[in-house]
C-alpha cells in the first residue's frame, strides 16, 4: 500500500481524525497532504512494547526534523495534532465540524489544475 501511494499519479489525501498510529502513522508520512483534528494523536509505539518501528519510521523520519522523528520512535509517546502540524508531519489542521469541507475544498482545488501539471508535481517528490 505505501509503495502505491508514491506510485498513484494523483495526490493520496489522509484525514485523521482519532490516532494514527504504527502503520497508520506510516500512512500519513507517506501521504501528500494530511488533514487532521487538533485532538488528533500521532505515534510510532514499537519501543513501548520493545520492538523499534523501524518501517514506520522510514517515511517518518523523511517527512519531520530528526528531534520529532527520534522523539516518537525512541519513546514510543504520541504527538498531539497541533504538534504534527508544526512538525510538518499533519498539512492543515482544522477543527472537526469542518474536515470534510476542508477535505472538500483540497479535492476541488487539486481537481480544476491539469492532469498532467498534478502528475508531474508527483513525480518531483521521488
């Protein structure tokens, strides 16, 4: 699933809006664009139970400065929504009443650029 997600010629969209956590934060990493809710958690728990998330951490550690990266996987604790956004890991942080107008409003945005311009923006992030 991860691999088709950078292979898809048009953008993957993750919404949270609860936790995202091991593969599902693995997901939103390698998503590209996220939408979350400031109530929203964050976590790559592998080291909690004794195990280091390394395949989560991958796309992770790609996506957010080491200190945020290295603080979720060594620790195994969640970061909040608002923490992900400033990470960078989360795109647009709203509200909950208003995810799936801001969902919405992306898909619209994304959908009225040429086809190829959307495709090629794809393809400069490989």
């Amino acid at each position: 699933l991860m691999m088709l997600v950078e292979q898809l010629p048009v953008p993957v969209i993750s919404v949270v809006n609860g936790v995202a956590a091991a593969a599902g934060c693995q997901l939103v990493a390698s998503s590209d664009i996220v939408v979350a809710t400031p109530q929203s958690r964050f976590s790559t728990p592998g080291a909690s139970v004794g195990l280091f998330c390394h395949t989560p951490g991958i796309p992770l550690a790609r996506r957010v400065p080491r200190a945020v990266s290295g603080y979720m996987l060594l620790t195994g604790d969640s970061i909040s929504g608002e923490d992900a956004y400033r990470a960078g890991l989360v795109s647009r942080l709203v509200p909950e009443d208003e995810l799936q107008s801001e969902v919405d409003r992306i898909c619209a945005s994304i959908a009225s650029k040429p086809k190829k311009v959307i495709s090629l923006g794809k393809q400069f992030y490989k």
